[in-house]
C-alpha cells in the first residue's frame, strides 16, 4: 500500500484488527450477514493470538474463528493468491467445522450453524458480477431449503464497483481494498467503525514487529504461490507431452494447457 501503511489485505494484518476489536469485528459481520442482531450480543473469539497459527505454518491460514451468543460458528479468512481448488478447500473446512462439533457420545442436535466468510483478491466466482455471493443447500428447482446448518459468503474485492452503492458492505471492501490514505480518509468519515480500524492500522504499520512479522508472512505466501505454480506447469507440461505422442496440434494444446506455443515446441 502507498505511504507505508501495511495493507489490510493480508490475512496477518486483518487478524490483527478484527479479532482483538470486536465492536470493528460485529460492524464487519453485520454488513455481511442476515443473522438476528441479538446474536452479536456475545461474540466469543476462539484464538485471537498469534504465535500457535504464525510459528507453526507459515503458509497456513490466518483466520478469524467466532462464536455467537446462541453457538453459531463463523470463519472469516482472506486470501489474496488464487490457489487450485479453492472452491473445494472451502467446502473442506466448512465441513471441518460442523464435524469438529461433536464428541463422542454427541448426538446430532448438537450441531450448531456454520458460516464460511470468504474475502478474496481474484475473482473465484466468474458466474456473475455480484461482489457478495451468498451460498445455502437449497434445492435448484423449487427453491425449498435443504437445512440452515451450511452457509458460505464469498466477498470478492476486484468486482466492488467504484461507485458508492449505499451498503455498509461496500465501505468495509472499500477498507480492505485502498491503496491510498485519501480512499481511507473518505471512509473514516462515513463510518465510525472504520476510522477506528484505520486508526489501528496506522499504529500496526509504524510497529516494527508488526512489519517484520508482515513482511515474512508475505515471503511465506510468495513462496507458496511459487511452489504452486511450478506444481502445476509442471502438470501441464507432462499434460502437453502426452498429448504431442497422440499426435495434437501443438495449437489445441496450448488451448488445453495455457502453454504457449513455444514452450510446447520445446517439449519434443
């Protein structure tokens, strides 16, 4: 982000401020979701710390896990790279959530709702242009509900529209996407919420362990998405060559593998 500030994007930083502030925290979840306004009443963070998630994976998820007052469970996590499988690792760990409710003994009633609340930097949802995607087992036919036990929101911030569109869910994209102090200026003005999360941010960018802790979880995530994307050109290229034996015109399969048709060339 310009001026030096840390950007709010990153799962580090966003931690940071939504989970050890929980009037930032309740304003956020209220914009996102439908859930009844008594249920913000007692909202219970189940790791608000650092060191156990950062020291033990780098490249792991920094989320935010939250307890309603009636026992609802929401995650909220950011992901700024666009990693294979997304769509299945978020129906993964929601899943993970609902199983990780009972023990043994539990009968079935003990389950309580999960929320998923997915903020990405990429577009994971081509179907439509909506920056909000709100997804629940419904029938596609009829329309009747299935159960309210599964729910995942997928916020995607390169759809946000550059005009105002009278939602306090824009403002809080807005947050996490500026760039520059002006954006945040205009924001802090229209939510008090917010000029306290930008306030924060300020102070967490001028901390220096704040920024080394940043700066190495960046690195961390760099090297992840390298790792990927080696992986899977890998994949492509042993894709390419299989399918230059069954005698494919090296223009198809660059259509089929993304490889351009000079890479392809060098594979025979």
């Amino acid at each position: 982000m310009e001026d030096g500030l840390l950007s709010p994007r990153s799962d580090l930083i966003f931690k940071l401020i939504f989970s050890r502030n929980m009037d930032i925290l309740t304003a956020f979840l209220q914009a996102v979701l439908d859930l009844p306004e008594d249920e913000y009443e007692q909202l219970t963070i189940m790791d608000p710390h650092l060191k156990q998630d950062f020291n033990d994976d780098k490249s792991g998820i920094l989320d935010v896990k939250i307890h309603t007052k009636s026992g609802k469970v929401i995650d909220v996590e950011v992901q700024v790279s666009n990693v294979p499988q997304m769509r299945e690792r978020i129906i993964f760990y929601t899943a993970k959530m609902v199983t990780e409710q009972i023990g043994k003994g539990e009968e079935y009633e003990a389950i309580k709702r999960v929320i998923s609340i997915v903020i990405t930097d990429y577009r994971l949802i081509p179907e439509n242009e909506r920056y909000h995607n709100r997804y629940r087992l419904y029938d596609s036919e009829t329309g009747s509900q299935f159960t309210d036990l599964l729910e995942v929101d997928v916020l995607e911030l390169p759809k946000l529209p550059a005009e105002h569109d009278n939602t306090e869910l824009w403002n809080w994209m807005m947050f996490l996407k500026s760039e520059r102090k002006e954006d945040l200026s205009m924001l802090e003005e229209r939510n008090p919420h917010i000029k306290k999360a930008v306030g924060i941010l300020k102070e967490l960018s001028q901390d220096e362990r704040t920024r080394l802790l940043y700066e190495e979880r960046e690195k961390a995530r760099r090297d992840m998405v390298s790792r990927i994307n080696g992986a899977v050109r890998e994949k492509m290229q042993e894709t390419a060559r299989n399918l230059l034996t069954l005698g494919v015109p090296i223009e198809t399969i660059a259509k089929a593998t993304d490889l351009s048709e000079d890479d392809i060339k060098k594979l025979q």
